[in-house]
C-alpha cells in the first residue's frame, strides 16, 4: 500500500475519528470514576456497620459480614478492572505501527 493512500484515508476519517476516541475515553473515564466511588460508597457503609457492632449499637453480626463481603467484592472487582485496562494499555504501547 501507498502511503499517499494512508494520508488520503487519514484525511477522510481524521476529523470525525478524534471526536469519536475522545467520547469514548470520556465515557470509559467516567464509569471507571463511578466504578471507584461505587467501592469508596461501599468501603464506608461496611466501615460504618462495622462501627456500630464494635460499639454495641447493633447486635447482629450477619449485617457487618454482609457488609464487609460487598465491600470486599467491589473491591477486588475494581482492582481487576484496573489490571485488565493498565494490560490493554501496555499491549497497545507494545504494537508497532
């Protein structure tokens, strides 16, 4: 292939094609954000149960476990989530063009 032919499809595609990337960095950045304060929101809410038992505010164990599970859950699924987006970017940086 031509290299006039990449700059002529470059050209055809360039404008529309750089909207488009930005729009969905912004949407993968935004429900990567929520993703985060989803598991911060948990982390307090089980942080909080936990507190009341400690101080005997509530008796019942099977709440603060519940708590600490879903926590714990959201956790691990936004570390993966991290690890798999911080793979596909190393695998891009590798590619050669």
């Amino acid at each position: 292939m031509r290299i006039e032919s990449l700059q002529t499809i470059n050209q055809l595609i360039g404008q529309d094609n750089n909207k488009d990337q930005k729009t969905v960095f912004g949407d993968f950045f935004d429900a990567a954000m929520n993703r985060v304060n989803e598991t911060n929101a948990l982390e307090k809410e089980a942080n909080d149960i936990t507190l009341d038992f400690i101080l005997g505010e509530t008796d019942n164990i099977h709440d603060v476990m519940i708590a600490q599970e879903k926590a714990n859950v959201a956790l691990q699924y936004t570390v993966e989530i991290r690890n798999k987006t911080l793979d596909a970017y190393n695998e891009l940086m590798r590619m050669q063009i």
